[in-house]
C-alpha cells in the first residue's frame, strides 16, 4: 500500500471548492427517478444523461473533485464511444466506484439491515482499479425508530465497513466509508445526534481493528439533523453547530475529508448547511459534499430526456455544482439562487 498516493488522492477529493458527485444511483434507483420525470430507463438513457453530467465543462473542471460510478457506468462508453470514465479524466476529477451490494435483512433484528458485498471484493477492486476507479463507496443505512437501532445493527454494519475499507487500501484504492443514519423518522435533531455519535465511534473503532490507515480515506456521513416527520425541524444554524460538534468529537484530525451525503434534503438545504459549517471554521479536515439528489434533481428535470435539452440540463448541473462549491468554502448565499433562477 502505497499511503502517499492514497492521502494525496484523498485530499483532493476534498479540495477546497470542489465536492463530489454521486452518480451511482442502482437500477431500482435512477428508474424511480426517470419515472418522475417521463424518462425510460433504457441502458442508452441512462448513459446519454449521465454523458451529459460529465460533458458539463464548467461544473466538471471547476467545482466537481470526483464522480461516484455504478458498475454499469464503468464499463459504458459515450455516444461518440469515449468511455465514460475518460471523459470525467480529462475534466480533471477523479473517478470512484461504488462496491457495496446493497442491503439485507439484519437476522434478528427486525427493521434492520446490514450491508453486503464483501465476498468477492478484493477481485472487483483489482478490475476497477485497472478500469481507472481510483476511489470507492460503501454506504451502511442506520435506521431511527422505536427500539432502533440496536448495537447489533450499528456493529455489523461498522465491522463490514471497515473490512471493505482494508480491501479498499490493500487494492491502492481510497475508500469513502459511507454510515448513513437516515433522516426518514419523527425523530428530532438531538436524537439524531445520539445516534450518529454512536455509529462514528463503532465505525472509527472498527477501522482501526483493521487498520485501515486514517489519512487514505474519506468520510461520508449524514448531517444532524431532524427527521423528516419530525414536528420542530432544526434551523440551519442548529444544524451546522451541532454537526459541527459532533464531528469534532467522533473524527480523528488525521483524516483528510469529509463529504455529507444529503440524505434527502432539498437542493438548497443540503447547500446552506455546509455552507453555515464554513463560518464555524477553521475545522480539522476538509469539509465538502458528495451530494446525488441535491445536485441532480435539477438537471434530471430540465433534461427530461430530450436531445434538444441537453445544454439546459447542464445548466442547471452547473448552478447546483457551483452553488455547493461555493458553500464548501462558506461563500454561498442565498441571494445567489434567486439570481440564477
């Protein structure tokens, strides 16, 4: 393992104003998504939209770091038959995979689910780093309700994330170790912030179990935050402290990044917490967001999977993308959407 190399890759994947995209929606996923937009989810729609992200110039070069692939996307090719990871190459960002195979009912634990995928992993990793991936995503989902989650739950599912970060270094490739407690419940912020504690303990105990060298990864968690159906949801500034404290807590200084998934926030709310972390700074790590829906429910819509609106759908990647960017160094305001708009 060549750590150098990892903690370089690592850093910029967290450089300042620059965030990563998460297009590594599953099948089930991106054909939810064309069906609220009237789309097929045809192998050549879905490669022809996710050609569009990555042919987006200015938001590619200047405020994306790297993108998060599907296995599918790996292997496709453009139009004009460029594989797809050549084109995000020469933007300058980095490419990344995502490895996990999704989630399976936790035995015992009713309600629960651990991740799986690990079987064969160490083989994948070796095809993929050969392909150009040079980072990777495992995401475990965390659920909030009543009696949930259990410690067998958060346990096995912090065990295998530090397993597949280990296979993720030993194959030279960084892992992003992705624990997601999700914001679906009635649940409110300070039950949020119990919760995620535990879980970043259990993990960062986990991958120094298998150690996994701290300075060749990054960290994908979710904010603090109120749950969906929550009565009082928390204001931003609540939001960015408490995260921001929570972190500081659990985080090792030696970890290069941090990049919040959005968890299902709006596009602007997921954009103005990050942003109101930054004026809360200097922080000990990188700060930035790897964010799926908050950067493309925009683009899907505008694009709507037509030719004709291809430039409209990259325009609106490119708003979203520099938005975040800006947030990332604590220099977005909201003034700026209504101007775009």
């Amino acid at each position: 393992m060549n750590l150098t190399e990892l903690n370089r890759i690592a850093t910029a994947m967290v450089a300042p104003g620059k965030g990563i995209l998460a297009a590594d929606e599953s099948s089930g996923t991106i054909k939810k998504r064309f069906d609220a937009i009237g789309v097929a989810s045809t192998e050549e729609n879905r490669r022809d939209y996710r050609e569009m992200l990555f042919r987006s110039k200015d938001a590619m070069s200047q405020y994306i770091s790297g993108v998060i692939l599907y296995d599918e996307t790996i292997w496709q090719n453009a139009a004009d038959g460029t594989p797809l990871i050549k084109l995000i190459e020469s933007s300058g960002a980095i490419p990344g995979i995502k490895v996990d195979e999704g989630t399976q009912a936790l035995p015992m634990c009713p309600g629960e689910l651990v991740t799986v995928g690990l079987d064969k992993l160490a083989e994948r990793l070796k095809k993929y780093y050969e392909r150009g991936a040079r980072f990777a995503k495992w995401r475990a989902v965390i659920d909030i309700g009543s009696g949930i989650p259990s410690m067998t739950a958060i346990s096995v599912n912090a065990h295998a994330l530090a397993r597949y970060a280990a296979l993720c270094q030993a194959a030279q490739i960084v892992p992003i170790v992705e624990p997601e407690v999700l914001m679906d419940g009635d649940h409110d912020i300070d039950r949020c912030y119990e919760v995620t504690g535990r879980v970043l303990n259990k993990t960062f105990q986990e991958l120094r179990v298998q150690r996994v060298a701290l300075e060749g990864m990054v960290l994908k968690p979710n904010m603090a935050i109120s749950g969906k159906k929550c009565a009082k949801q928390a204001s931003v500034e609540e939001v960015a402290e408490k995260t921001i404290r929570l972190l500081k807590a659990c985080v090792p200084a030696a970890v290069p990044g941090i990049a919040f998934l959005s968890g299902g926030q709006s596009d602007e709310e997921a954009t103005a917490h990050l942003n109101a972390m930054h004026k809360l700074g200097p922080l000990p790590w990188g700060l930035t967001f790897s964010y799926g829906r908050a950067l493309q429910a925009a683009p899907q819509k505008a694009w709507s999977g037509k030719a004709e609106n291809v430039a409209a759908g990259q325009r609106a990647f490119s708003h979203r993308a520099r938005m975040n960017g800006l947030a990332s160094k604590g220099e977005w305001q909201s003034g700026l959407e209504q101007k775009a708009a």
